[in-house]
C-alpha cells in the first residue's frame, strides 16, 4: 500500500512541476504571438496571413496540460486513495494461521522471508537469502509443504513458493 501512495505522491509531485513549466511556456507563447500580431496590424498587413493564428501549436499546449492534469488526477487518486480499496489489499496479505513453535528455527527462518515477500519467493532467492544449500532448502521446503503452511509451484526452470 505504501507503493501506491509513493507512486502517487511522485505522480502528483511531477504533475505539478509540469503545469508550473507548462503556465511559463503559454505565457511565453502568448507573448510571442501578440507581439507578432502587432507588428502584422501596425504593417498594415491583413490578420488572416499572420502566422500567429496559423500555427497548430496552441492544440499542443492544450494537449500537455490536458496530460497534467489527467497524471495529477491519478497521482491525486492514489495518494488519498480510499480506505475500504486499501484495506482489500491489506487483507490479500493474511496468511494461513501456523503454530511457529511447531518449526525450527531454519523452517521459521524460511517461512518469515517468505513472508516478508508478500506471501512468496523463488526458491532460487531463499537458497541466497538463507546461505543454506539447494538440499537443505527443499528439505525445509517440503516439511513446510508436508504439514500445509506453503505451496511450491513450478515456474520454468525454478519453483516458486507460495504462503496458503
């Protein structure tokens, strides 16, 4: 949950250092093209011609703001997101209660990195995190596995291992 609302707090952070850049631009723009227009209706010259109402740049300028404002929106949703959405996600976390003093302190150790990764790991990863050899992790696993705390799924090459 705490990704959503960083993602969104950059989001909304961005959004609003492009519409700061964004005003600067117009007003340089607006500038530019009243300038040229004056210089057009002080020659005489006819307003139609003028290449400040012929250009197709004030679609792009709204366009970058429509974008703006559209990722402050999302950034805005995000940050202050509803309880109830955050709470769904919250509960997709909870595992299947286990008696952690049944397990060893290897098996406990496993299980909690496995549970710090939000319910799963490669079995590849815990070899690395435990410093523990392939054999003793598929043996710690299939205890696991054996009394219905986790489940191993095959993925290509590896397993990866699942919380219930």
């Amino acid at each position: 949950m705490d990704n959503a609302k960083t993602f969104g707090s950059i989001l909304v952070a961005f959004s609003l250092i492009l519409l700061v850049a964004l005003v600067f631009v117009k007003v340089d723009f607006d500038k530019k093209n009243e300038l040229l227009c004056n210089l057009y209706e002080e020659n005489q010259k006819d307003m139609a011609s003028c290449p400040a109402h012929q250009t197709g740049s004030s679609w792009l300028l709204t366009s970058a703001f429509g974008i703006a404002f559209l990722t402050l929106g999302m950034g805005g949703y995000l940050t202050f997101m509803p309880k109830q959405i955050q709470q769904v996600v919250e509960e997709k976390k909870e595992f299947k209660e286990i008696d952690l003093a049944k397990l060893d302190e290897e098996e406990k150790k496993v299980y909690e990195i496995i549970k710090g990764k939000g319910g799963s790991a490669f079995q590849s990863d815990l070899i690395k995190d435990t410093s523990h050899s392939k054999v003793t992790i598929t043996r710690i696993l299939d205890k696991l596995e054996m009394i219905g705390v986790l489940e191993r799924k095959r993925r290509g090459m590896t397993n990866i291992v699942v919380l219930k």
